[in-house]
C-alpha cells in the first residue's frame, strides 16, 4: 500500500479527526488529564503509521483510532495509579443533557471559570483547537514565553482541583462559560483570518473549524450573541477571495484594493441571515457591533462606497462595550479611511507607545498610512520599515513592501 492512500485525506481532516479524538478523551477522562490524551491520541495515529500499510486500511479509520488512542490513554492511567481503573473510568458516561457535541463540550471544559479570562483562552486554544504557543501568542498579543508560563499556571491548578466531567455541567455552569467559548472562537477565526505567520495570509482551514465550532456552538445552545459571532465571520470570509491573490506576489489585497466582484454573495446572504437572526435579543453585544461592521461593508458590494459613518458609530459601540487596544486600531484604520486623518492620529495617539508596541505590524503600518496622507513620505518609509520587520508573514510584508515602494515613488 502506498503512502499516498493513506495520507489521502486533507491536513484539515487530519487536524479536525486529532481535534475529535482529543475532545472525546478529555471529555470522558477530565481536563486535567489533557496532556495524557494528547499523547494518546499522537500514539494512536503513530501506530496507525506503522500498521496500516501492512495491514490494510480499516473500514472505519476514525473508530480505530480511536479504540486505540482510549486503550492508550486507559493503560497511562492504570500506570499512574498502579491500579485498575473502576468502571466510572473504564465505560464512557452519557453526555450531558445541555452538551451533546463533544468539541463543543471540551470547550466548556477548558473555560473553567476559576482560571483568568486569558488563561481560559489560552488553554482552549492549545487543548481545544491545537494552536501552538506562537499563534496564541499573537491572539492575545502577548509573548510566546508569558503563553507557556500561563499555560503551565493553569494545567498546574487544574491539576490539584476537583474538576466536572461533561456530564455534571449543568445549565448555570453552561451559561458562565458561554462567553469565554465564544472568544475563543473568535480568536480561532482571527488566527486564521490573518495568520501571524507562515506563506499565506489566510489558513482556510482554521477559519471553517472557528465557523464549525460557532454553528454547532448555537445548535447546542441558541443565543442572539452567537449567532452575531457566525454572521460576523461569514461577512469576513464573503471577502477572502478578493483579499489574498496566493501565487501573484501581491500579499494581502486592502479593502480599497479589493475587487467587488469577487466578493461571495452566497457567503454575504449567509452572512445577513445569521445577522438578522441575532437581532431577536435584549441587549446589543460586541459581536452585534462586529457583525453590523460586516453587514455594512458587504452593502457597499451593490452601492460600490462604504459608509464609514456607520462603520464608525459600530465600532465606537464595541469600544465602548469592551475598550481594547485593538478596537482603537480598528476605530484608526476606519478613521484615516474615510479621509479623518486628524481623528485618526488622536485615535492612535491615545494607545501609549510601549503598549501600542505588542500589537505589531498593524500599529506601524496604520501609521504610516496617517504620515503618507499628512505629506511626510519619509516618516511613513520608516514606519513601514517597522513594519515589515515585525511581520512573520510572507503575504503580509508583500504587501507592505508593495506600499513602500508605491510611497518611495511618490
């Protein structure tokens, strides 16, 4: 048998089988044995490797691996203990009656409430959703090394505590992790939106599991909030196309760049259903605010000019729900597009310098986009300069350096 028949399925369906195997493990064995379950299931396909060429492929390759990465992870536990395990650990449980998708339950299992916020996140993103340190890292503009410190902080509590299985969250201990969950699919999708490193801009495959995740997310548990967050993340995906030219050497597209055309209008449809779905609740969310940025912008597929007006009143909303560093670049970026070049320095201006720093290349780029329109073509060479030299992607500094060079000529 060749190598190709079995490494015949997509990375993504690799990844998204790693990710289910993972999710089964920890949801029946406990979140504080996460690293166990990893290796489990990294065994499982390692002997995958090793028996299916000579044995043949299974009918059902998913149940094999995991029949072998559960008997791996029973053995590290009877090792551990020194003794068999009962049957509360040998036999699966139910799922719980408020969870029934295991991914989305290992969700709630990572967003344990007695961790801090960013510490719940960062350690979805690592168990749950197999970022590495670098990409969560990025998320959360933090450096790899305060990453593994706050990673080790948490598997350590987790570790000496008494934790819930899936079967014992009930409805309350749902409904005080449903934010943390919905962050971190967010944050799933941003990764995967402009990735922090790598050849592409885009990573296609993260963004279907974040948009996966928040679908199965609202079947699970229906709420205004999410479904903003789905339709916040069709309306940014109905733009891919146009956004990123893989194999021109043109990097990423800006949106005044774009061609329309190229817009997916299915996407955007998709995109407005789930936005006016969102619009049956009491309260007005970030992802209300994010998701009407979209809608906005998609609008402007039919007029041909975008109302910045609006844009700006949307993210003014979100700032003011949740005041990021980031929300003021975004508020920025919007500003000096619709030509309030004033504005948009004082935006930016007002996020202290050593601060402003972690959120790299984007804070030197905007910059310079602010120096090029108040005349100054030096300063904005420099800063793109920064730039560039921050950035970890390739079709990201393409398209710094194209604006260099489009700048260095004016």
């Amino acid at each position: 048998m060749s190598k190709w028949s079995i490494d015949r399925r997509t990375s993504r369906d690799w990844r998204d089988i790693s990710f289910r195997l993972v999710s089964r493990l920890v949801s029946r064995f406990g979140i504080e044995h996460w690293s166990l379950c990893e290796d489990a299931v990294s065994e499982a396909f390692v002997a995958a490797l090793r028996t299916w060429p000579i044995h043949g492929l299974p009918l059902d390759q998913e149940a094999w691996l995991t029949k072998v990465a559960r008997n791996r992870a029973l053995d590290k536990l009877r090792r551990r203990r020194e003794e068999p395990l009962s049957d509360e650990w040998a036999v699966a449980p139910d799922p719980s009656p408020n969870l029934v998708d295991d991914e989305v339950a290992l969700l709630f299992l990572c967003c344990d409430p007695d961790l801090p916020l960013d510490s719940q996140i960062a350690l979805t993103l690592k168990v749950a959703c197999g970022f590495s340190v670098r990409e969560i890292a990025a998320g959360l503009h933090q450096t790899p090394e305060a990453v593994e410190r706050r990673l080790a902080r948490a598997k350590e509590k987790l570790r000496t505590k008494s934790l819930p299985r899936v079967h014992d969250l009930g409805d309350e201990d749902v409904a005080r992790r449903v934010e943390s969950v919905r962050q971190v699919v967010s944050l799933m999708f941003a990764e995967g939106h402009s990735q922090s490193s790598g050849e592409e801009l885009i990573n296609l495959d993260t963004c279907l599991g974040a948009v996966s995740l928040a679908r199965r997310l609202y079947a699970t548990r229906p709420d205004p909030a999410t479904a903003a967050l789905i339709a916040t993340m069709l309306l940014q995906a109905s733009r891919f196309t146009a956004r990123s030219a893989p194999g021109e050497g043109l990097g990423a597209i800006l949106l005044r760049d774009q061609d329309r055309q190229k817009w997916d209008r299915e996407l955007i449809d998709q995109g407005i259903y789930w936005f006016r779905e969102s619009l049956g609740g009491e309260e007005l969310t970030i992802y209300h605010a994010e998701a009407s940025v979209g809608a906005t912008l998609a609008a402007s597929a039919e007029t041909g000019e975008i109302d910045w007006e609006s844009v700006l009143v949307a993210l003014h909303h979100r700032q003011s729900l949740a005041p990021t560093i980031g929300g003021q670049m975004s508020i920025a970026a919007a500003q000096w597009a619709a030509g309030l070049v004033r504005e948009a320095r004082e935006s930016l201006e007002s996020i202290p310098k050593e601060v402003a720093g972690r959120y790299e290349p984007m804070n030197s780029a905007l910059w310079a986009e602010i120096f090029a329109a108040e005349g100054d073509g030096d300063a904005a060479v420099a800063a793109l300069d920064r730039a560039i030299e921050c950035s970890a992607n390739a079709a990201e500094r393409a398209a710094l350096m194209r604006r260099r060079s489009s700048i260095g000529r004016q």
